[in-house]
C-alpha cells in the first residue's frame, strides 16, 4: 500500500521533471508527453524486466499512466502562465530518486536478494528514469555530472536497510530512507558538496 | 499474416533509413549494418520483452534479420552510385514509424489491454528503433524535435483503434492507421507544421 | 566452468574501461563505479532479458558484483598514483568484447539458435556495455566511429563457430574466437586499419 503510494507519487514528479526538462529544450506538446512518460516509467520498467515482475507496473495497472498524464498536463498549464520556481527541476529529480530508489530497494528485498543486489537495484531502479530523459534531451545525465547523485540514492538505500534489519517498522525504514536522499541531494545542490573527482586523485 | 507482412516492411523501412544516417555521419560498412539492425529491431523488441512475449520476434523467425540485411545492402550499393532522393530518410521513417505503431498497438489490443496502454505501447513500438538510431549517431532523436512525430503516430492509433471498435475489418483500421501516421507525417516535414512549443506558452 | 570464468574476466575489463572514461570526463568516485557497473553488466543483462534467461546473470550470482567493486576500485587506486598506459583503454575494451561476444555467441548456440542470430547475440552482447559507457559519457560509442570494431566482433564469433562445426575441441573454438577479435581490434587500432566508409562508396 505504501509502496503503491510511493510509486504513484514517484511517477508523478519525474513526470512534472520530464516537462520541465522538455520546456527547456523546446520541445513540442507531445514531445513534453512523451518525455514525461519516458522519466516516469523508466526505471521502474527496468526494474520490472530485470527482475523478470510481468506485467510491468504500468501495464498491470493504468493509473499510473493517468497519473503521468494529469502531472504533465497540470506542469504545461503552471509553466504557461507562471515561471516554475527556481530549483523544481532538481526538488522533483530527487524526489523521483528517492521514492524509486526505495521502492526498487524494497522490491529486490522482498524477493530475497542479497545485500549488494538490493542496493544496486535500487540505484538502478532511482536513476534509470531520469537518465533515460537527459539522454533524450542530449544532456549529460545528472548521475554523472552532479553533486551526490548516486551518493545520496546508496545513502539512502543502505539507511533504509539497515533500520529494517534492526527491526524498526517498515514505514519508518522507508521514510528515512526517502528522507536521506532528499536530504543529501538538495543539501548538495545548496551548498555545492561533492565527492573527490576521479581525475583529481593523482 | 497482415501483421507479419507490416512487420516485415517495417524492419526493411527501418534498416534503410538506418543505412542513411550511418552514410550521414561517415559510418563505415558493418557500423552501417549495425546501425540498421538497431533501427529496425529497436522496437519490436521493446514491444516484446515489455509484452513478455518470448522469444522475440527476430529470435523466433530468422526472417526478420535476412530482410534487415538484403535492405540494407542494397540501400548502401544504391547510395554507392546515385544519391538518395532527398527526403528519403524521413519517408523511411515515416513508414517505419506507422507499421510498427499499428502493429505494436494491434499486438497490445490482443492481448486485452485497456485504451491508453494500447496507445502507448503502440507509440513505442514505432518510436523505439528511430530513438535508438538517433541516439547511438549522437542526433537528438526526431520525435523530440520534429514536426507532429509522436503527434502522427498517436493519431494513426487512435484512428486505427475507433475504426475497430465502430467494428470495420481489421484491413481497413491498419490501413488507415497506417495512411494517417503517414500522412500528418509526411504533409507536416512538407508544410512545416508544429504543435505550440512548450516554452512558447508563456 | 570456462564460460563463467570469461564472464567473470570480461566483467572486470569492462569495469576497469569503465573508470578510465569516468576519469576522463572527470565524474566523481561513485559515478566512476556507476558508469563501472553499468558498462560490465550492460552487455550481459540485454542477453539475458532477450534470451529470456532470469534470474539475470549478476542478481543470480553475487560474485560478478564484488568482481566489478574490486576492479573499479583497483582501477581507482591505480590511476590516482599512476598515469595508466596509453592504450589501456582500448585494450581493456577490446578484451571485454572478445570475452563478451563470444559467451553471448555460445549462450544463443546452447540455445539452439540458428548462425545468424548466434552472430547478432554475441555481436550485441558485446558492444552493448560499451555503447551504454559512451552514450552515458556523452561520447560516439566506438562501434560507430572506430577501426574495425563490429568487424572484430563479427570475425571472431564467426571463426568460433566455423571451429565449433568443425568439431574442435569447444576450449580451442573459444580461444581462437577471443583472440580474433583481439588481434583484429588492437592492429586495426595499432595500423589504422579501417572498412571503406559508406559516404566515401559514392
């Protein structure tokens, strides 16, 4: 239930991100659409063939693309008439991240996969979307230019684990987790926190 | 059989119009061929690992990868001696484009899903393997930045799909599917029409 | 037995490509083990998924996992003391297509699948790492632009299954296709060797 909730609103902000996005390339309506759905159902798709889960998500169950539908449509009116605030790329990226890379965490886990395969599928699960729609758009994907990306997602999906193996509620874990890699993401961007590059090492 | 026929031309369609942006961007020989297998496999086989529809639909029938070869030579010996006509990559597109979306919502229409998966699915069907081709050729792909393309092939859907319920044959709905997508296509490159931009709305 | 330890190999080439190219266009440490990852399990998952074989190779079996963390890690220490050799790039990649190729190759032949998609499933399960590693590093994947690539490829899983049908011993069949595509790939690179370019056919 709560992953059906985390899901729903999951696709909801990525989709508000592929508008976003999409507006900044002047694409067209459709395009905007598209784009949205792409982000939306990317990782989650993939989650779904990989873990080999038929039907996919969104076949299985059409809300989530009515979801993608108003989210796009409601983001085109907004972006018609006021400009979006300055950082709602980035607050509904990391949103999206987080309530993915949970919820793909959560699934592996109850499949019984070990430690290392909850949390890549995870990462996978959060970032997969979000890549797909800056590649589309011909941007470098954010996993691979901006600060703690796929930090913050195995953060946050390490947190999550690990309170569920000390036996702490599941919507605690879950929250947490979600809370984490929002956290780590937006502190991030606000004050420009990063990892070591890998050039700079030598 | 009507399906097998669409597919069938929709993989030549796609391999020759691979074989143009390979030529385009100074591929050399089996980078062509590789390029156009990509275009015109792409989709089909999203449809099908999606689907769950094993195996797919060029594993099945060794069919499908003869035709992408026989196409694609002679589109690169063609291009060896005459230069291509001048649209012909966007004509290439534009049937590819139309059989695989009709044949990717047909095939979703079997299989008992609702309206909006049927649209969907028959819209990545067609969009896939250009997506691809664009992508791999560094090109932003032309569903996100050319004139009614996701546009086209949602109508055609949605045309291909009333006639069916309104309960005409099957022959007459792809038909029209087929011509419409076509069509809005082809007149759009030729009248340069376009759906409002996204950041033009404010 | 050798099958798996060619997969296991061609995992960690493939990772250790994959930091090289994070440390060229400077992403930060874990970004290196994303792009990593995703390069090492890129070739062998699109196999799988198309094969329909699941559990996929690396959530079936933890160890390739913990065999990419150590090579990228590895890679990461190495290059943070030392320049790494001029051609280990191509080196490294060069290895992780012959190993790929041809275990995607005999995998689609266990299968009983027919020659030509035995040579498309090794040719995809090989390149499809790397691709996924350029397009990810916003760089033309080398399939599209360098000497020789799908060739070795091509070459090597067809002098593989030539030997195979010959009835050579499997361990001989697979040596030599191995070292086909190395030796094609590191003299094409070495000599500047290349096909006829399709726009120079004309």
């Amino acid at each position: 239930m709560i992953l059906y909730l985390m899901d729903l609103i999951g696709v909801a902000v990525f989709a508000i991100s592929g508008v976003l996005v999409a507006a900044h390339v002047h694409m067209d309506l459709l395009g905007g659409f598209a784009l949205a759905a792409l982000t939306a159902i990317g990782g989650g798709t993939l989650r779904d063939v990989l873990l080999n889960r038929h039907p996919i998500f969104w076949i299985r169950d059409a809300r989530y693309l009515w979801v993608i539908l108003a989210a796009a449509a409601l983001t085109m009116v907004y972006i018609a008439f006021l400009p979006p605030p300055g950082n709602s790329l980035v607050v509904a990226d990391a949103l999206g991240l987080a309530l993915f890379a949970i919820s793909g965490a959560q699934i592996a886990e109850a499949s019984g996969h070990s430690f290392l395969i909850v949390v890549l599928m995870g990462a996978m699960t959060g970032t997969a979307g979000g890549m797909l729609r800056d590649v589309m758009s011909a941007r470098v994907p954010m996993i691979f230019q901006q600060d703690l990306y796929a930090t913050a997602a195995i953060a946050g999906i390490v947190a999550y684990v690990i309170l569920q193996k000390l036996g702490l509620p599941r919507t605690v874990a879950v929250s947490v987790g979600v809370l984490v890699i929002l956290g780590v993401r937006v502190l991030a961007v606000v004050w420009g926190l990063h990892l070591p590059r890998l050039s700079r090492l030598g």
